[in-house]
C-alpha cells in the first residue's frame, strides 16, 4: 500500500495572495509559510518502497472512503449501474392494449421538468388534451376508438378517432340539389356544380333558392313578378329598358299580344296594363295563342 498523503495539511493560497515557491498559506494569520507534506504510513507495511512508482502491487484507495463504505470509480455505484448524468431516454410503454405513447414538445412558460412547459399540447385531437413530461419531452395517450375528432376535411362528417392517435374520416358530405337544379359535390366544405333544369335559371346567383325564374316560355309574370298560373308576360334573367319590359331586380317580364284557350270554343287575351288575362269570351286565340314575348 502506498503511504497515505494527509491531504489536511495541503492548503491552498488564496487567490488574491501570492506565494512563493515551497510555501503554502496559513488561513489562522492570513499569510504564507513553508509548505509541509505530512506522510502517514499505515502499519504493517513495508516501508522500502516509497517510490510509489508504478511497479509495485499497490492498491490506491480513495481517501475520502470511510470504514465500511465501497469505493466508487468510473461514474458506476455499488450496484454496477451507471450514473451518467446524461439525457434520460423515453420511458413509458409502446403499447397498451391499443393504447400507445406519442411525444411532443412543451409549450408555455419554462419551467423545471425539462419539457420546456406544460404538457397541453398533443399532436392532433385523438390524444389526450393534458400529457406527462418523462424529464425530456411531455408524452400523450390516445384517445379511445369512437371519440369525435375532426379530419381537416370539411367535405366529410362523422370524423372519429381510431384509438391509435389517428383521425377516421367519416361519410361524405352528400348534396341536395335545390330546387330545379341537378347535379352539385362538396368542395372546401361547401356544395357546388349544380346545374339548372331546363327553362329554369338561377339569375339572382343564389343556390339557396336555387333555379328560381322559368324563362323564355309564354304566360309565367305579370306586372307583380312569377305567376305561373295567371300571368301572361314572358320572364328573362337580367334588366331592360324596353318599353315592353318590366324589371325586378335580377329578372324583367316581356309583355305582347297573346292569347289563351281554358276551354274548347273560348279565349281569353292578355292585358298589357296588368300582365293577367281578361275574364275569358266565346272566341279563338288563332296565330296568337300562347305566344312567347320577345323584345324582337
């Protein structure tokens, strides 16, 4: 065994004094003196070699080891561990029947556990709102199957998680054509493509209200607007100045000179101050009946 060295007589100059070569400094008066190196050897050893070169079978023992304690080296404890201060990995399970971890940062204000936050901000919404930092990063649990999510498809409806993190699009939105209109899909969430029956048109460019003004064919307005069943202009989308047209905003009525047959050996002719039919009369419409009135 090499001779123990009292570390308690090595005492270190301060640094705001010098001292000179070989002395060391007395902290009871402040100043510097020789420098002494206390040598104790223990008993039972012999003493020839104090060289303490590395030839000899010595076995250095940590001073600071006291009686009944084992000596630690390398990093590593009594149980042969490793105490390596450097970065904890993820712990937690993979799985869990379908339950599974995913990691994300923190956010927020810093705070002591090493995630940067609070733990509040999952990957997307089929995992737990609030998670829990492993030191590291902050980990979530999923969701169970079935929980309502959002799949960032507005053209879909129904969305549920899959209890595995992930988001299940549910059926497609379906669109009901408005009235006198066919056709139409979902794009960006909203119905479009719609395409209006024949006479009709949509010349106010509301889907809501859909193909909305049968136009082009005789007796659908008169002097109030649409009336199908007792007017006797024709309707067109749009305006006019003609005299013969009357406006209404998105669609103008065409009045002329035509005729109708409500029953067999009688006629009724338009009137051009209202857009309705005079009370009907023993006669015949001729070249006149149901005429389509025309700005020509």
């Amino acid at each position: 065994m090499s001779p123990r060295i009292s570390i308690a007589t090595l005492l270190v100059c301060a640094t705001s004094l010098a001292c000179a070569a070989g002395e060391r400094y007395d902290s009871a008066t402040k100043g510097s003196g020789p420098l002494t190196v206390g040598i104790t050897q223990a008993s039972g050893v012999d003493d020839s070699d104090t060289d303490w070169d590395s030839d000899t079978a010595d076995t250095d023992v940590d001073s600071d080891t006291g009686p009944g304690e084992t000596s630690e080296s390398n990093g590593s404890d009594a149980t042969g561990e490793s105490s390596d201060s450097g970065d904890p990995t993820t712990t937690g399970p993979t799985s869990g029947g379908n339950m599974t971890w995913t990691t994300s940062s923190g956010s927020g204000g810093t705070t002591d556990d090493g995630c940067g936050g609070p733990c509040d901000s999952p990957p997307n919404p089929c995992y737990d709102m609030v998670g829990e930092c492993n030191g590291v990063e902050c980990l979530y649990y999923p969701l169970d199957a079935g929980a309502p999510c959002d799949d960032g498809d507005p053209c879909t409806a129904n969305d549920v998680c899959d209890g595995d993190g992930g988001c299940s699009g549910g059926e497609a939105i379906t669109c009901d054509a408005p009235p006198h209109a066919s056709g139409g899909t979902c794009v960006n969430g909203e119905c479009q493509g719609f395409t209006c029956e024949d006479p009709w048109e949509n010349c106010d460019d509301d889907w809501d209200n859909g193909c909305e003004v049968p136009t082009g064919i005789a007796n659908q307005c008169d002097s109030d607007g649409l009336n199908p069943g007792g007017g006797c202009w024709t309707a067109y989308c749009g305006s006019s100045g003609n005299a013969k047209a009357t406006n209404f905003g998105t669609y103008y009525c065409v009045d002329c000179s035509t005729c109708h047959v409500p029953a067999e050996g009688m006629a009724q002719w338009c009137n051009h101050d209202t857009g309705n039919w005079y009370d009907p009369e023993v006669n015949s419409c001729g070249m006149w009946e149901d005429l389509v009135c025309t700005l020509g």
